[in-house]
C-alpha cells in the first residue's frame, strides 16, 4: 500500500515535466479527435503515430500512446450522441439513448454525462491500477480457454437482456451475428469458412466497417430519405448541463459501468467495446423501468461510457504487469514498448519503476485534461447541430469512407460498410434491433474458440468446464440469469412474443 | 409485403447457410468441427424466420418504403459510395472523393453548382490533409500522384 | 490542431537531426536514387498487426532507412487470413511500382504453396534484402509436473503417457510441423491446444493452462526473465548467443531435419523498375549494416543466417530454403 503511494509519487516526479505533459496534452487531444471522427479509432491513430514515438523518450511515447488511447473513449460519445453515427465501435451503445435525448433537445447533458463519467471511471481505473496491479495480473493470467468461455456465454446471455421489442427478432439478429463472425479462417484448424474462394472474406469481416455501415451509413441512409427537416435539431436546445436529477439517475450507473468496465478490460477478448455493451445490458437490466431505454434513458450513456472508459485501464494491467496484451490495442503499446528495446513482463514494475509510475500518474493527468478538454467542448458540439443536414451529411459521409479504410487500407471494406449500410436501412425499417448483431459478432469468434480450446485441453471432454471453479461460477450465473429473463418476460409482456 | 419477403430470406438463408456448415463437418475426435457453429446459428436463423412467418401480422400498418424523390435521394447516397468504392484504386482519393461529394450536393441536397463545387473542394482538402499530412495515413493516390 | 502539427515536425526535427559525419553509406545510397523517384511516401508493407514481432522488425528497418535515404516511408500493416491478405496483395494487387515493398517473414511460402491455389506464387515477388531471421523456441514452465525436464525427458513422457501434455500451437504452419517431425520420430503424442498465435500460447503456459509453449525470443523474454518460463530447445542448426545454455533440436536428436525458422526479408512485387529496385534493395541492405539497427534487433532477440547475410544471390538462396520446405510438404502428403 505504502510502496503503491511511493511508487505513484515518483511517477509524478517523472511526468511532471514540460515535455511530457505537453505530450500528455497533445494525445488527450489527438484521442478526442480520432475518438469523433466515425470510423478512426484508437488502433488506426497509434498505428499511424507510432513512429513519432521513435524520437521521443519511452515515458514520453507511452505517455502519448496511452493518452490517445482512452482520450477515444471521451471522445467517441459526440458523434453517436449528435448523429447517430459512432465514433468508434466501443461507442455503439451511445447512441440508442444518447442521440434520443439529443433529438429532445438534451443533446448538452448527454454530452456532459458522457465526459463527466468517463473521467470518474476513468480515475477510478487508475487507482485501482495504482494498488492492485500486480495482485490482479497474477489472478488474470490464470483465466484460461474454460473462463474465457464461461464469460463469453454470460455476456452473450445479457446481449439477450439489450434487445429491445420483439424477442424472436432479437434472437435472430443474434444467431446471424454469429453467422457473421464465422467467415473467415477457423482459428482452430486453420480452415476457410464461407469465403468463397475471396482472398479479402479469408480475413473475416472487419468489425469497423460493419459498425460505420449499420449505424453510420444506415443513419444517413434513413436521415437522408427523409430530408423534412432542414436541421437534425429543430426544436431549440433544452440546456447545457446536466440537471440534478440526471446525476441522481446516473450516478449509480456510472459506479456500475467503472466496476464492469475494469473487470471485463481484464479478460482477452474484452476490452471496450464489449464493456460498453454489457453495461447497456446491465442498467437495461436492472432498471426500474426498461421501457425508458431507447427513448432517451441517461443511464444508457451514463454506463456504457464510463465502462469504456475504466475498460482502458484494466485493459493496461495485463500488458504492464505481465507483457500479455488483451486487445489489439494495447498489443500495439507492446509493440511501442519493445521497438524501444523495454520488454514488458513480470519484472517490468521492477525493472522500471520510473516507466510503470509515470504510465499510472500520467493517466491521473490526463484524465484531467480530458475532462477539461471535453467539457468545454460541449457548447460547441451542441452548435453542430444547428449545421443543416443537407451540407453535414456528404461531409459525415465522406468521414465514414475514410475511417472505415483506415482500418486495414482495403478497398474490400468500403464494399462491407456499403453492403451492411443498405442491410441496415432495410433492417431498421422492419423494426430489427441492430445492437444485438453486433456484440454477437464480437463476441462469438472468442467464444466459439475458448470451447473448442477447452475441449482440446481437458483429459474429460466438457468436464473440465465444471471443475474449473472461475468457469463453473460464470456458467451457473449465466444459467440463472436466463430463468430471470424468462421470467421477467413473461411478466411484462404476457408470454414470449 | 417486405416483412414476408424478409421471413423467406431468413428461411433461404439459414437453409442453405445450414448446408454449407454441414459440408465443413460438425463434430471430430476433438470436439467441435468447423461447421458445427455455424450449424447451429444457421439453424436458429431459419427457425425465427419460420416463426416470423407464421405469426399473424401484429401491425397493420404499411412499410414506408421511400417513393420518389426519397427513393432518389437514398439511391443517390448509394451510388455516391459506390463510386468511391469503384473509383478510389485507379482515381485516387482526392479526386474520388471530390467527384462523390458534387454528385451527392447536386443530386441529393440540390445545391447550386457554385456551392458544391466548393464544399466539395474544402471537404475533399480538409480531409486529405488530416488525414494525409496530419495523421500520416497513406490514401490512395491517382494516377497524377495525389 | 495546427500547431501540433507544428510541434509534431518540430520535435521530430529537432531530435531527429542527422550526425554529420555519415557521409559515406547515405552518399552511396543517394547515387543510386533514380531520377524523379520518390515523389511520395513508400509504403513498408507488413502483413501482420501491429506490435507483433514482424511489426516491430519492419518498424525498425523502416526508421533506418528513412534516416539513410531521406525518403518518407509509411509502414503499412494489411491484416488478415493469417497473413493471407497481405500476401495475396503484395503477389497480386500491389503496384510494381517501387513505391511498394513487402517486409515479410518466410511464412510467405507456406501461403503461396499450400493456399493460394495457383492464383500466384512466392517468386511474384522479388527479394531485395535479407533482415533477420528468428528460431522457434520450445519453452516450459517453471512450475508444474514437467519442471525441470529437458527436451528429451519432455519427449519422452509424451511417448509414456500420450494426448496428456498439452502443447500450444498454431494450427496450419510450422508450429505444427515441427510438432508433426517430432511425433514421427519417436512415437510420441502431444495434445495440441490451439491459438491464434505464439504469444497467446506463452501466456497460456504461465497460467498454467498448456504444459509446454512454442514462439520466438521476443515473446517470452519478461517471463524468462521472471522466471516463470524455461525455455527448452531451438528448432535452429546453432545455439542461439543469448541462450547459450539450451540445446537445439537437432543436437538433442541427433538429426539434421529440426530446422525451422522464420525468415524475414524485404520484396519488391515482380516488374518493378530495375534502377528503383536498385535503389531500394541498396537503401536496405545499407541500413542492415548499421551497427545500431543491428543492436536493436540482437535486444528482440533475432538472429542473423550467415550464410543469408553473406549472401551473393539472395534470391537463390531463399528459394532453397523454400524448396526444403516444399519437400517437407510433399512428403507428409499436404502437397501433391
């Protein structure tokens, strides 16, 4: 505890420079950017910046980097709040009550609630990183091929808490997320699945583009057609901040979205994106009136962007403590680390103290900045809506193409991105919640390998998923809250519809 | 009209999905194949969609589906994507993406030449150069070398 | 966000700053370099995600080289398929150019013979330098019931007790195949447990979840250095300097066919412009002598192939060590 307070301190003395906390500033400020452009994500921006680390010092590259990283997270709310449109993949579930409460005019609170929440996460994260690091890699690396699995299963069960309206529709949208997932190479043998013969399908469909097509270019698609109003915002806009009762409602659920987030940032195959889903699923879950959600709920934002955010954190642990990187991302910061000539594992917080406390302080800064950076920027957000339509759109639009491209510089994915944009369309106008689909498709590529993995390890066949004690736990949660959903259901709608 | 249409494509697609996945294999001396998943999604797929089918319409109200100047308006933004997705490998992205913005102001929104000529160019610059310059992405250039 | 743009460039002036007394290497490099080429960035193709070990090699020859030649050199990874994507880009779609080239590693054999099904081959693409080369390792872990054992004991208890230790892989490629040699030789059966790459495995190993991990250096040095891993034996012809103390395959079996590495090195597409070509491989090969390039790849832990180093036709080389592998294939029946 006490070597936890030393350890931070130094780290302060570390940052507290001119050159790295300009560096902090400047990726706070480069995240909130690629956080609000469609599209551009936190991966693409370090990919593209990575040699401008080169010629910094390693705490000031890392410092950047990471910066960048949750700075996305900030700003990833905006679009999905103003448009409709994420930001990035982690900020899907902003959307479905984040852009209702823009269109009755609370687009300012929702804004606030987003940032303000993903700064108490965010710090939240920090200090729990602060003291427990070490203790909880050592438990994380302990989550094999069986947890995997049993998290996965729970996280699909509270996909089936999100949908919204009809029960078969949902599940149908789940099983053809699934589908979806499968193309591509099966990990396991290395085979090709529903490719045919397309050397682009063998690398499986890129998740950004399937999320900028159904809820970017579906948005326009449906904003467009119906071209009545001049401005997305007619009516004026109802204050910049959020009211009391806003905090009385979203306090709760930013603590809850802070403790999910953290957890599930943990686990590979975690990380934001699947934390902002769960805790929609949760406070969707455990609300007092669910019917709110889709119309407006700020719980819907308050969650999810807290969870994203405290996901970044816990998504840091692995790598820092251990050199295991759980996503992507902080792959990449692995990457920076080792380029450097560091090698981040067991020894790391030993070796270099200096690197592992001026990581952790420079998260307190920037957090900071961040909030100091988005809070302001509100006011001006909010003004964007009041930019007609009809010149916003080709602009957003265009901003989508790029984005999606950045993800792997193949032309393949802009076809993707159209394809699911018009399936979107469609889909939205049959009354399918599209959300489900989508954190199918995340989740079931991990899930369906974790099982075929676990059944490989085990000397007796699915056993092992019972004797594992962290595996057994998940999956008797799992079973228990399906009897709960049933049940809920059936209560309030009378019989499966 | 459209909803049973899209009952029967559900129905169509996890059929024939469902096939697809049996010919992988479903189960082997290790547990799952690689079909064995896709099986099952397969399966529930056509199963809510013949639960769809057969349940009596519960609104009655008709699909709006776009007629006339909206059908134009989302064809148009369609077509504006296409052409950045035929024309970015051999025209570049600069100018791809120029040409996609007049067609998307000129025949969508209906602005005057003079105004869509020039947000397309301040867009099509603005763009180039964050991403381009700023943030370093390499976007496709034409055959004149931007 | 003008003036980071502005503090971007300046920083990477300031602390980029050219020593001055390198004339000799960039002057050589700079005769070479046909006119009106390059007139934008060149692209360093990567077929792998970033932060990987090929990633990080491509990352910094990318840096020296442009240090060398002043030219402004993106590096680009196009993921996908296992490296399918990329490489079926690089063979097919990319433009020769010279504004492309492909930093890849061997596993670009396996691909062309094995997947791509005749659409293209590995020689559409033309060597131009050799980087380094990287040996798989065989590591255990520190804890467990097969701490302590060397590689013949390890083999052994595979042979007394089959499908009982569990042993991560990569199906499809030589993860596999020295997995399928050992067998072969001597009867012994491994579990395989299935990831998506070495690294995954190597944390599957220090959590207890597989008994004996397969990757390179890079991969588990921090938990070497931990302690948590022990590494086993090199599937290289030589011990490796820094693990001075484990045995190769080949020493330990006493055989000659425990050979695989991962090689990489830098490819035009076929067609491209013989003096840019020139050009290129020149600018690369240079910066593969530069001592500091050198040092940070020995810190990964790669190795240098003397005879792939001292090389007098490159081309020809690689290609018998591709032919070596599509022996291997024809003979355990993957290739007709």
């Amino acid at each position: 505890m006490m070597e936890a307070l030393n350890g931070l301190l130094s780290g302060f003395g570390v940052i507290l420079t001119p050159a790295n906390l300009y560096l902090c500033f400047l990726g706070s400020l480069i995240g909130t950017l690629v956080g609000v452009l469609p599209g551009v994500g936190p991966l693409a921006a370090l990919a593209l910046l990575l040699p401008v680390t080169f010629t910094l010092s390693p705490i000031g590259g890392m410092v950047m980097l990471a910066s960048i990283f949750y700075g996305a997270m900030y700003g990833g709310s905006t679009t999905s709040i103003l448009l409709n449109i994420p930001g990035e993949a982690a900020s899907v579930v902003t959307c479905i009550d984040g852009h209702q409460m823009a269109r009755q005019g609370r687009a300012g609170p929702a804004l606030g609630i987003a940032a303000i929440g993903s700064f108490i996460a965010g710090t939240l994260g920090v200090v729990i990183m602060t003291f427990f690091a070490p203790a909880i890699a050592a438990a994380a690396i302990r989550f094999g091929p069986p947890e995997n699995f049993a998290l996965m299963v729970l996280g699909l069960i509270c996909t089936l808490f999100m949908i919204s309206g009809s029960t078969i529709k949902g599940v149908l949208m789940i099983a053809l997320g699934f589908l979806t997932a499968t193309v591509g190479l099966d990990v396991v043998n290395g085979r090709e699945r529903y490719t045919f013969s397309s050397v682009d399908l063998s690398g499986g469909i890129e998740l950004l583009a399937l999320v900028i097509g159904l809820f970017g270019v579906a948005e326009i698609l449906s904003n467009v057609e119906t071209m009545a109003k001049t401005t997305l915002l007619a009516d004026r806009i109802r204050g910049l901040w959020p009211s009391l009762a806003d905090w009385h409602a979203s306090w709760r659920a930013i603590l809850r979205g802070s403790g999910l987030g953290f957890v599930l940032g943990l686990v590979p195959g975690g990380g934001p994106v699947t934390a902002a889903f769960m805790s929609y699923a949760l406070e969707k879950r455990i609300a007092a009136q669910p019917d709110r959600f889709g119309k407006g709920a700020i719980e819907g934002v308050a969650g999810p962007e807290s969870a994203n955010n405290s996901a970044v954190a816990g998504s840091l642990i692995p790598v820092l403590s251990l050199g295991i990187p759980s996503n992507p991302v902080t792959a990449l910061l692995l990457g920076a680390l080792i380029i450097q000539g560091i090698q981040p594992g067991p020894l790391f917080i030993a070796q270099r103290p200096d690197l592992f406390w001026g990581i952790v302080a420079s998260m307190y800064i920037g957090n900071v900045f961040l909030l100091l950076l988005n809070l302001p920027l509100v006011g001006l957000w909010v003004q964007f809506l009041r930019i007609p339509y009809r010149v916003m759109f080709p602009v957003v639009l265009l901003l989508c193409v790029v984005g999606t491209y950045s993800a792997n510089k193949n032309v393949f994915d802009l076809w993707v991105m159209l394809g699911f944009g018009v399936t979107g369309y469609v889909l939205r106008k049959l009354e399918y919640d599209l959300a489900p689909f989508v954190i199918a498709f995340v989740l079931a590529p991990l899930l369906e390998q974790s099982l075929r993995q676990s059944l490989v390890m085990s000397s007796d066949g699915a056993m092992i998923l019972i004797k594992r004690p962290v595996t057994a736990l998940l999956l008797a949660a799992s079973v228990a809250l399906t009897f709960l959903m049933f049940r809920r259901r059936t209560k309030t709608e009378g019989g499966l519809p | 009209m459209f909803e049973r249409t899209l009952n029967v494509f559900w129905i169509v697609l996890g059929a024939s999905s469902a096939v697809y996945a049996w010919s992988l294999g479903m189960i082997g001396p290790a547990g799952p194949e690689s079909g064995l998943f896709p099986f099952i999604a397969s399966i529930i797929v056509s199963g809510a969609g013949i639960v769809l089918l057969l349940r009596p319409a519960t609104h009655a109200r008709a699909l709006d589906f776009p007629q006339g100047g909206s059908l134009w308006r989302v064809l148009g933004v369609i077509l504006g994507l296409i052409v950045m997705a035929v024309g970015m490998p051999y025209l570049g992205f600069s100018v791809t993406s120029f040409i996609t913005m007049i067609i998307l102001l000129r025949t969508v929104d209906r602005s005057s030449w003079i105004s869509a000529v020039t947000l397309a160019f301040i867009s099509t610059a603005s763009v180039f150069w964050l991403f381009g310059q700023m943030l370093g992405m390499a976007l496709p250039r034409g055959p004149w070398g931007w | 966000m003008k003036w980071a743009g502005i503090a971007y460039a300046l920083v990477v002036a300031l602390l980029s700053a050219p020593a001055g007394a390198q004339g000799d290497p960039k002057a050589e490099v700079a005769k070479l370099k046909p006119k009106d080429f390059p007139t934008q960035p060149i692209e360093f193709t990567v077929v792998y995600p970033a932060g990987g070990g090929m990633d990080v090699s491509a990352r910094l020859l990318a840096k020296h080289v442009e240090n060398l030649s002043g030219d402004r050199i993106i590096v680009n990874n196009r993921t996908g398929g296992a490296g399918m994507v990329g490489h079926s880009y690089l063979a097919t779609q990319a433009k020769p150019d010279g504004y492309t080239v492909g930093v890849i590693a061997s596993l670009l054999w396996g691909d062309a013979m094995l997947r791509a099904q005749g659409r293209w081959s590995f020689t559409d693409l033309e060597p131009i330098a050799y980087v380094n080369s990287d040996a798989l390792i065989w590591v255990g872990s520190t804890e467990g019931p097969y701490k302590g054992m060397s590689i013949k004991d390890v083999v052994n208890a595979a042979k007394d007790k089959p499908n009982t230790i569990r042993v991560a892989t990569v199906p499809g490629s030589m993860w596999d195949y020295i997995l399928d040699q050992i067998e072969a030789n001597s009867g012994a059966k491994f579990l395989r447990v299935p990831f998506q790459g070495g690294g995954a495995g190597i944390t599957a190993l220090v959590g207890g979840n597989v008994d004996i991990a397969q990757g390179f250096y890079s991969e588990f040095r921090g938990h070497l250095e931990g302690g948590k891993v022990a590494p086993l034996a090199v599937a290289a012809a030589g011990r490796l300097d820094y693990l001075k103390d484990m045995p190769t395959f080949n020493e330990a079996f006493g055989s000659n066919e425990y050979l695989w590495q991962l090689v990489r090195y830098a490819v035009v597409p076929k067609g491209t412009p013989a003096d840019r070509k020139a050009y290129l491989a020149a600018a690369v090969q240079t910066a593969m002598k530069d001592p500091e390039l050198i040092a940070e790849y020995r810190k990964q832990g790669v190795f240098f192939d003397p005879k792939l180093q001292n090389s007098k036709d490159l081309t020809a080389d690689l290609n018998a060590y591709a032919e070596v592998e599509r022996q291997f294939y024809v003979k355990t029946g993957r290739l007709k």
